[in-house]
C-alpha cells in the first residue's frame, strides 16, 4: 500500500463527499417528500428510543454545517407553523441523503483498491457519518410527531 494511494483514496473520498454535498440544496423538494430507502424508519425507531442512548449529548458536541454549501440549518426549529415544520423535514431528509449518498459513494474504492483498504475507508466513513445520521434520524422523528399531533388537533 503506497502513500500515493492513500492520498488518491482520501482526494476521491473528500471529493464525491463535497459534490453530494453541494449538490443537495439544489435537489428538487419532490425527491424529498417522503420517507425512503433507508430514511424509512425501523420497527421500533422512536425519538424517545434516541433521547434514551443520550442524543442530545451528541447534538451539543457535533457540528451543523447544513449551511456550508447553501443548505438550510438544522440547529433550531424555524418556526411551529405546519409549513416552516415541512420545510424542515425537507432539510433533514436532504441532509440524510447527504450523509447516505456520502456512504455509497465511498464504494467506489472497491474498484481500485485492494479490498481490505477499501473495506477500512469505507468503515471510516460509516463511523464519520453515523452519528449525523443518528441526530437526522431522531429530528426527523420529533418533526414527523409533531406534524401528527398538529394533523390531530385539526381533526378533533
């Protein structure tokens, strides 16, 4: 394994990353509608099953860079309003993909790379955006309940 590789690795990491990164802001919101792929929940995925494994200590320690490229943060909620609650959902699930699609596109190491290398870097960057995906998730949950309970007070 050459030094050069490894740069090679790291250069084609960071870059697929920051074009999926860019890229996102610009992705119409109708791809953005619902919960797919792997944005589906699990069984037994709730925002209180996050609070419980301590995500608010994650929240505080890690950084939001939704803004970095022209995205929206998702540091705070915009506001309460039914639509200002849509438009976060939006940003949340775009930044999902971002860290998903960051994933997948590491996979391309496989074709030029011995596999354990590749394995190695694809398994840092799962580790590099777990936790972000994790914090996305469990937005995504809080924002989903309280869509539900504004549905629900309508109804009533």
């Amino acid at each position: 394994m050459s030094p050069g590789l490894l740069v090679v690795d790291i250069s084609v990491i960071v870059t697929l990353s920051v074009i999926i990164g860019a890229s996102a802001p610009r992705w119409p919101d109708r791809w953005l509608r619902s919960d797919v792929g792997p944005l589906r929940p699990v069984p037994g995925e709730t925002a209180r099953m996050y609070r419980r494994i301590g995500i608010s200590t994650l929240i505080r320690r890690l950084p939001e860079l939704g803004t970095l490229f022209g995205g929206e943060s998702k540091s705070a909620l915009p506001g309460m309003s039914v639509a200002d609650l849509r438009r976060y959902l939006r940003e949340v699930r775009r930044a999902e993909w971002v860290h998903w699609g960051s994933i997948t596109a590491t996979l391309v190491l496989f074709a030029f790379n011995p596999w354990p290398l590749a394995l190695l870097f694809w398994l840092l960057v799962v580790a590099g955006n777990l936790p972000f995906i994790t914090i996305l998730r469990h937005n995504r949950l809080r924002i989903l309940g309280i869509l539900e309970r504004k549905d629900a007070a309508r109804d009533d």
